[in-house]
C-alpha cells in the first residue's frame, strides 16, 4: 500500500490540533498515512492531547516528537527526518483537510507520473496570476511565486526523494520559509498546482495579518526580498523580471498594510 507522512509542527495547538488528526484520519484515499505531530515547544495541553488521540485511535499511525522550542522550520525539518513514507504532505496544525483532499491528489499523481509536487487551493479561495485564473491542472512557473505564493502549505504533496536533492527547510529564516523552501523545489523539479479548494485554512481567519508569523507584514516582506534575490542570484529569473517582480512586491505589501489598517479600524 502506498505510504503518505504527513508533518504537523504544532505550538500550543490545543484548540485546533484533533480537528487536524481528524481531518488525516477521515482521508476518503486507501494509504497508510504515517502521522508525525513535532511540538515545538508548547506551554499548553497541545501534546497531551495528541497523545490521548493515538490511544483512542490505536490503528492509526501517529509518532509525536517532543523539542524545544525552535520555530516552524525546525519542527517541519524534524518531521521530514522521521518520516518513511513515499510520499509527504504539510499540514498545519490549526488547518483541516476536506476528505478528498489526497484522494484527488493521488489521482492526478497515477496519471502524471512526471509530478514531483502537487498543491491546490484552500476551500472558498481561488488562486489568479495577474489578471489569469489557474481553473485547470497547470505547471508552477518560477515567475508565478512572486506574483501570488502558491499552493498554500498545507495542501501540498510531493515526492519524499525530493528531500535527498533539494534539502529541508532553512532554519535560519523566520518569515516566508515556505515560499524558499518551495523556490528551491520549484527551480529542480516538476511542481504542478490543481484549482480543486482541498483545505480548510486557519479556522477561517485572514490568510495574513491576522496573527502568528504571518501577522508580520514587514517580517513577511523582508522575506520575499530574500527569496527574490535568491531567485536571481541562483537565475531562474532574469534581470528584467527581477525589477518587476521587486516593484510588484513592494507595491503588494503596501496594499496589505492598508487592508490590515482597515480591517482592525473596523473593529474599533
């Protein structure tokens, strides 16, 4: 049977981590899903209550890992390590899964055996590059990332051989880890994204300034100015794209500023 590891780095996710491992366990897909829960330091009953849940659900396959505290990189790495499976999807452990989500996945992965990492979107959203939808099964572009990070972390499946070329995360970046950490894996090997909404995010909140490491807006910033120097250093993208990319950046960070400021003035 095909084997999927599922990485869930979790900080005082007491309210939301069952309706994660639930969200795993109700998978409509036949795999053997090996569960990995990494806390990452929680002062809360985060880990007492994994560990309660894999005694009520002895069938299931959950290991929980135990560190200090050391941010969501380091959880994810410590996942990767311990994971068996041929295949590794990302969850966040205050996001669900809707049941189909590997089932559709997987299905596409039969018939595309090139895909090296597949992601979709989050349920009610929809994913536009510029004034084009993606509405059908379509290759990442480097350029793209830069336009709209794409797919949300947690949807994302791909190839655990990935890790031997490419690498874990990079632990020494706070803010936009997931969007290098997907560059990387982008510039080497196929990346592919589905418009099918397969995850619920965050509990319904904002997917920025709402909180957590993405309620940093400028943090988030100095972070994609990373990745995009990174990007042409590394030329998977040219001279002339750089410096649209780098205004389009700027000018999008501008606008969450005012969407941020707006939104809390309303709850005033």
């Amino acid at each position: 049977m095909l084997s999927i590891s599922v990485i869930i780095p979790m900080y005082n996710s007491e309210r939301t981590i069952e309706k994660a491992l639930d969200s795993v366990a109700g998978q409509t897909y036949p795999a053997h899903y090996q569960i990995i829960v990494v806390d990452d330091g929680s002062s809360d009953r985060s880990a007492e209550l994994v560990e309660r849940y894999a005694e009520a659900h002895p069938s299931a396959d959950i290991r929980l890992i135990r560190q200090s505290n050391g941010g969501v990189s380091s959880a994810r790495n410590a996942g990767m390590r311990a994971a068996t499976g041929q295949w590794i999807a990302l969850l966040d452990s205050d996001d669900q899964w809707l049941p189909d989500k590997t089932a559709v996945q997987m299905n596409i992965l039969s018939q595309h055996h090139e895909i090296d990492l597949i992601g979709s979107n989050l349920q009610g959203g929809q994913t536009r590059i510029l004034w084009k939808l993606k509405d059908k099964l379509s290759p990442i572009r480097i350029w793209e990332l830069f336009i709209k990070w794409h797919p949300p972390t947690s949807t994302v499946l791909f190839k655990s051989a990935i890790i031997q070329e490419v690498g874990l995360y990079n632990e020494t970046m706070r803010y936009a880890e997931d969007g290098e950490f997907f560059l990387r894996i982008c510039m080497r090997k196929n990346c592919w994204f589905t418009p099918e909404q397969l995850e619920f995010f965050g509990q319904g909140r904002p997917e920025f300034g709402a909180g957590g490491l993405s309620g940093n807006l400028r943090g988030m910033q100095r972070g994609q100015r990373q990745i995009l120097k990174y990007a042409r250093k590394e030329r998977a993208i040219g001279p002339i794209q750089y410096v649209f990319l780098r205004l389009y950046a700027e000018l999008k960070h501008w606008r969450r500023v005012l969407i941020v400021y707006n939104r809390n003035r309303k709850k005033r």
